[in-house]
C-alpha cells in the first residue's frame, strides 16, 4: 500500500506533464498553420523571364547579353521566393512569347529592352499578364554592370506579387506606378555590359521597334488604373518622352503626364515602353489592345538651365494615327522649386489645354 500511495502522485505528476506536453505541441502547430495560412492566403503566381532585347543589335553577343540577363534575374526571383519561376522555351521569339508563357501556364512573363547609351545601358524591365497580355509593371534604369541589372529583381518581384494579391482578391487591377529611376549603385566586381555588348552608342534610339504581330504590340500597351465614371470615357495612352539629356527626367515627364490624364478623368491611362515614332504606327494595334483607348500622346522635354525652367511639347494622336492636336507650355525653376515639379506643372497646364480639343472626347 505504501509503495503504491507513493507511485500514483508520480504517475499524476507524469499524466499532467504529458498533458501539457501535448497541448503546447498542438499549439504550435495551430500557431504554425495560422502563420502559413496567411502567408499563404493566394497561390504563388507562376513566372517565365524571356531574354531582353538590345536595341538596333542582333548580333550573338548581344542576343547572349539578354539571355544572361533572363537567367540572372530568373535565378534571384527563384531565391527570393514567393513565385514559381518556369525556364522559357529556347528559340521562343518576342512575338511568341505571350503564346509560349500561356502553354507553360503562366500567370506572367517578363522581358525588356537594354539601350546602350556611351558607358552606360538603359535597361527597360516589363512584366506583362497573360490575362489581357498588358504590360501591369515596368521600371527603367541606368545599369553599367550585370550586378546592377540583378539588382532589378527585388522591386520585380514586389511588382509580381503586388499585382498577383490584387487579382486574387477580386478588385481592380491597378499596376504600381513605374520605378522612378534612381542613381544604381555600381558594381566594380561586375562584368561591364558594354564591354559585353561589345560597342559604345552614344545617339541609339531610347526603344526598338516592336514587331508587328499584335501579341509583340500588346507585350508593350500601357498600364491600365482604376476607372471611374466621367461623362465621355476616354483612355488614353503615353509613348516614351524624349528631349532631356536625363533619361530619369524624360521618365519622369511621361509619368507626370499619366498622372494628368488620370486627373482629367480618363477612364485609362499608361505610359508605353516604345518611342513616339513606333507608337504612332502602331496605334490601331495598340488601341485595339487597349479597348477604349482614343488618344496617344507624344511628348518632347526641355530643360534649360540658365534661367532655370522646363518645356513640355505634347502632340495627340487618335488610333488611326491622325493628329488631334498639339499643346506646350514652359515652367520656371525657382530656387526652392525643382525639376520635377516644374514638369507636374507643366504637364497638368498642357493636359488641361487638351480638355478642350477633342482628344479627350
């Protein structure tokens, strides 16, 4: 009796323990699960990274150097997880690569162009949905070495996924607004892309001409916002600025002008990743790919320095390549002021202007 009165405390002692064992193991697990759940609310979208085309270049380096850049970008958005990154089909050309990414399942593609500029490259970067085949992220950037280019793949993916939740969670599509373009941190241990390119630019075209098949022309249609409801819905689509010595500041302009238009009350407005030359060509194709769409806008960009002041030049296209019109205006740069509002200015005085001709209508 005594031996037995003194092993059921031990066995009561050893039941709770196991008990409470139990219990702190079922929830963590809870714990464990509720974390994954939400972080694991949407499916992970499914991405192919096509090769990037060097502008006016066909020659293997070059067609090398975008692989090179496909298969870095591919490699850090696998490593960063979040997506499911798929190899693209060898030999796929650009006119084929909405249909290729389709057959692999894919949510996305991305691709862009390299622009060699003297010592340095623009490096264009788009992810284009399959659903619609619309351009739903770009950025621009100066790049002088592969290490800059690698370091596009951070703010692509937050792209991806910031885009990819949106659908999922049934509201409208609005892609982030294209990177502003900041100073690249430069790589000295990097390969150099021009010596990889194998030449120096220093007056190449800031964007290739696109193929003309539609599915190239879609690869390259404008980002679509939120609509909402004016009196005649319009959208409205802006190709690439040019003018500024600054590539940051012609980006800059072409965003400012977007932002305009949104302002004015067009249902959808873009900026294209092609110049204004391409974009006037194609304009049936592109207005096709954008239901809506009535007007492209061109635009040239001055910057003078002394007295300070910038010069914004827009000309409006309809989808048949007609001219609708063309307005400008000038902005001072007061000392407290910058370049960049003085083309907000700018760009909002000239959109204005347009509010009276028929290019919005």
């Amino acid at each position: 009796m005594v031996h037995l009165v003194t092993l059921r405390p031990a066995v009561s002692r050893f039941a709770l323990r196991a008990l409470a064992l139990v219990a702190i193991c079922f929830a963590i697990a809870l714990a464990t699960i509720g974390r994954a759940t939400a972080d694991n609310v949407f499916p992970p979208p499914v991405v192919v990274v096509y090769p990037f085309t060097v502008a006016g270049d066909t020659s293997a380096g070059a067609v090398q150097t975008g692989s090179n850049i496909a298969l870095l970008l591919s490699n850090r958005l696998a490593e960063l997880g979040g997506i499911v990154v798929k190899p693209f089909t060898p030999g796929t050309t650009r006119a084929d690569y909405l249909t290729a990414a389709e057959k692999q399942n894919a949510d996305y593609y991305v691709t862009g162009f390299l622009t060699p500029i003297g010592s340095e490259i623009s490096l264009v970067t788009q992810v284009v949905s399959i659903y619609g085949g619309t351009v739903v992220w770009s950025s621009t950037v100066t790049v002088r070495t592969y290490g800059d280019a690698l370091g596009q793949a951070d703010p692509l993916r937050t792209g991806i996924l910031a885009h990819a939740e949106r659908s999922f969670s049934a509201i409208t599509a609005q892609a982030p607004p294209a990177a502003t373009p900041e100073p690249v941190t430069r790589d000295a241990a990097g390969v150099n892309l021009t010596k990889a390119l194998g030449r120096h630019h220093r007056d190449a075209s800031p964007s290739p001409a696109p193929s003309g098949s539609p599915a190239a022309v879609a690869a390259a249609v404008a980002v679509a916002i939120t609509p909402r409801p004016i009196a005649a819905p319009a959208v409205a689509l802006v190709a690439s600025v040019t003018g500024a010595g600054d590539p940051a500041l012609n980006s800059y302009a072409a965003n400012s002008l977007v932002a305009a238009l949104r302002r004015a009350g067009a249902t959808g407005a873009g900026a294209l990743a092609i110049g204004a030359q391409d974009a006037v060509t194609h304009a049936a194709d592109l207005c096709k790919a954008n239901a809506g769409a009535r007007a492209i806008y061109v635009a040239t960009l001055g910057v003078a320095a002394a007295p300070a002041a910038v010069t914004l030049d827009v000309k409006a296209y309809d989808c048949s390549g007609k001219p609708l019109g063309a307005h400008g205006d000038s902005e001072q740069v007061g000392r407290r002021d910058s370049n960049q509002r003085a083309i907000d200015r700018a760009a909002a005085k000239t959109i204005d202007a347009f509010l009276k001709t028929t290019a919005l209508q």
